[in-house]
C-alpha cells in the first residue's frame, strides 16, 4: 500500500492524502510480520486494494481525520477491550439501543478453498472442522498477482475462517438523545464493548464500523382553509 499510495502522489494523484505507516512499520511502529507479493492491474481502486489486505487478514485499517489512511497489523492497536475497563462501555436497549436487526447467513459457508493466481498458479485449503449440512462446500476466488504458496495460504484461509461458521451481522440502531456512551467519542471500530447479543443478551461484541445518519425531522403540510 505504501508503494501504491507514494507512486499515485508522484504522478500528481491522491492531493492532500496521506498515510501514518510504511512499508516495514505500521501506524503504531510495529513491523508488519506477515507479507505477500500480489499484482494490482491498472485502473484497481485503492479502496478495492485495501479490502483485498483485509479480507486476507493482514491488516486493519481506520481513516482519521479528513484524509487520513492508518493501518495496523490485525488485532492490535484497534482492539481495545472496553469491556474490562473500571467504568465499561455498554449499550443498553431502551436507552441507548432503539433498533437491533439481526441477519444471519450461510452463503459463505465452506469447507474447502481454491485460490487461482497469475500463470495458472492454483492451490487449494481444506479446513475438517467446518459444518457440513450439505456435505463438501467450495468456495474459489480469482486472485490477481498471486503466484506463490504463501501469499494464497493467506487468502485461502482467510476464506476458510469466515465460511467456518454462519456469519451473522448485528446492527444497532442508537439514540443519541438518551444514550449514555456516544460513538467515536467513547469507542471506536475494532473496540469490543458490552451490547445485546442474540436475544437480547448481554454480551461482548466487536465494533465493525460505524455509520452516522443526519436526522431530518418530518414537516407536517396543512392544506389552506377556505375563506
């Protein structure tokens, strides 16, 4: 990411960016301990780069400030446990909670992964402790630039953790008006705070991101009385 970012800002791209790691150290000043060689073809967004290095595990990342890129290696500097601290961070429904939809899925459900690289480089995972309702279920992806063992190591088993169980994605709907610890002042994505889990549990979660929606109060229109 770092060459990436450097080669854009010499041909004049990406004004005003910026970046607090390298190419040896994270934002933190930690050596990245995990590498891999992988080709970007021209016209790839960054963004599409950035998710390709997360969804492999190899890095977390946060924007800060206006145009601010940080990442860390995974699991570090972003996970804070709010859980444990003297006074926890906890999400109360009928305070600070007014919605919490739940979704689960099976879709990326798999036992075995097939990663294809560049130049017909082909390697396959298996992970035997998957759920296996419909028996063996595959999953392949098609990933530019790779063309050696290590690299689709990690994007196989990246595959293999998220298809091990059924995902499920947990959404709460806050009030600010009421709420008690408030996002992005208290916590963070990548924070683990108190919140109700499935059935309302209370339970420790993982914050994946958060999205703020301005607030438009409805007018009520009333027609003209006749004179």
């Amino acid at each position: 990411m770092n060459s990436l970012l450097t080669e854009a800002q010499a041909r004049g791209a990406l004004s005003g960016f910026g970046w607090t790691f390298t190419g040896s150290l994270d934002t933190a000043g930690l050596t990245w301990n995990q590498t891999f060689s992988l080709g970007v073809p021209l016209g790839t967004a960054v963004l599409a780069v950035l998710l390709t290095l997360v969804d492999a595990g190899l890095i977390d990342i946060r924007m800060t400030g206006p145009r601010t890129l940080s990442a860390w290696r995974p699991s570090t500097a972003t996970l804070r446990d709010l859980t444990t601290i003297a006074t926890p961070v906890e999400l109360a429904a009928g305070r600070d909670i007014r919605a919490a939809p739940d979704v689960g899925t099976l879709e990326d459900l798999a036992s075995a992964a097939y990663v294809v690289g560049d130049n017909s480089f082909r390697t396959e995972r298996t992970n035997v402790g998957t759920p296996l309702p419909w028996g063996r279920w595959e999953v392949g992806v098609r990933q530019v630039g790779v063309t050696e063992a290590t690299a689709a190591t990690l994007v196989g088993d990246s595959l293999l953790v998220r298809g091990a169980v059924e995902r499920v994605q947990r959404t709460r709907e806050l009030s600010l008006a009421g709420a008690r610890r408030l996002p992005l002042r208290d916590y963070l994505p990548g924070d683990r705070i108190w919140a109700p889990g499935e059935a309302g549990q209370r339970r420790a979660l993982r914050v994946r991101q958060i999205t703020l929606t301005p607030h438009r109060p409805r007018r009520r229109l009333r027609e003209p009385r006749p004179r």
